[in-house]
C-alpha cells in the first residue's frame, strides 16, 4: 500500500511538472500533458524495478558486506591489541628471566670460581707438602749416604794406617783381645 501511494505521489509530480511546461497539443486526443506524466512515471517505474531495486539490493548487500568487514577489522583489531599486550606480557616474562639467569649464572660462575680457587690452593700446599718432605727424605738420604761414605772413607784410612804403623805383635794382641771379647759375649747369650 505504501508502495502504490509513493508511485500516485510521483504521479502527481510528475503530472505538476508536466502542466507547467504544457504547450497544449493533444495524441490520440489525451492531452501532452498527461501523456508526459504517465511517461515519466512508467520511465521511473522501469528504472526503479529493473535498476533501483537490484541497486539497491546490492548496495545493501555491500553496505552489510562493509559492516561485517567493518566488525572483522575491529574484531581482528581486538586481538591484535590482545595479543600484543600477551607479547609484551611474555617478552617482559621473558626479560626477567633472563634477567634471573644472569643473575644465577653470575653468582654460579662466582661460586665455582671461589670453589677452584680453593682447590687450587689446597692442591698447591699438598705439592708443596710433598716436595717438603721429598726434599726432607732426600735429605735424609743424602746425609745417610754421606755418613756411609764418611765411615767407609774412615775405616779404610783407619786400615791403611793401621798397616803400615801397626806391627805384627800388635796385631796379634788385637787379635788376643778379640777373641777375648768374643769369648766374653758366649758367656752371656747362654746365661
């Protein structure tokens, strides 16, 4: 019903229109006037139904394809915005962590540092422990060997002496006492 009123309106318009430009000449005895009216209301009829409408209808059809875009972008935006905040969130996680890391990793390297310091020193006072007491038995050795050395030097300058300043009745004597004193030591393993 609306639609029928619209189409009288432009009618009406178009009828207006038409008789303010009427030059009075007549067709098939209906005047010009009318005929112009009538004409231009079943021109925008035509046009209306046939390119209007399917205009319309795609215009409304892209106007709602817009909106829905329109809706995705902001949606889409949405997230974006989500997820860069849950980025920014994670790499400031991140960077603490790291953060942490370094932290561990410092305090770790220092431990470990003061660990084999210790340990080197330990180990050095047990080498140089060691070569104390290497020096001390070589020493040690050193000083037995030389006494030896010393002794043997001696009985054999003792020998030497004794053969060329000792006489044959000395060295029997010598020989009496020995046997002497070998005799005195049967006596007391026995006892």
């Amino acid at each position: 019903m609306k639609r029928i009123f619209g189409w009288g309106l432009i009618f009406v318009c178009a009828l207006i229109f038409a008789i303010l430009v009427d030059t009075g000449v007549k067709h098939l005895g209906v005047p010009d006037y009318i005929w112009l009216s009538v004409n231009l209301t079943l021109f925008l009829y035509v046009l209306d139904r046939y390119v209007g409408r399917p205009m319309g209808a795609f215009l409304e059809a892209r106007s709602q394809g817009i909106a829905e875009e329109l809706e995705n972008a902001r949606r889409q935006l949405q997230e974006a915005d989500s997820l860069q905040a849950d980025v920014s969130r994670r790499l400031s996680e991140l960077e603490d962590e790291v953060a942490q890391l370094e932290t561990r990793a410092l305090s770790e390297g220092q431990a470990e540092a003061a660990a084999i310091e210790e340990q080197t020193q330990q180990e050095e006072t047990r080498f140089l422990l060691r070569v104390d007491e290497e020096i001390t038995r070589r020493e040690a050795e050193a000083r037995a060997r030389l006494a030896q050395d010393a002794a043997d030097l001696t009985a054999q300058l003792a020998r030497d002496l004794l053969e060329r300043e000792m006489t044959d009745e000395d060295r029997h004597r010598v020989f009496e006492r020995s046997l002497d004193a070998m005799r005195g030591l049967e006596g007391k393993e026995e006892a």
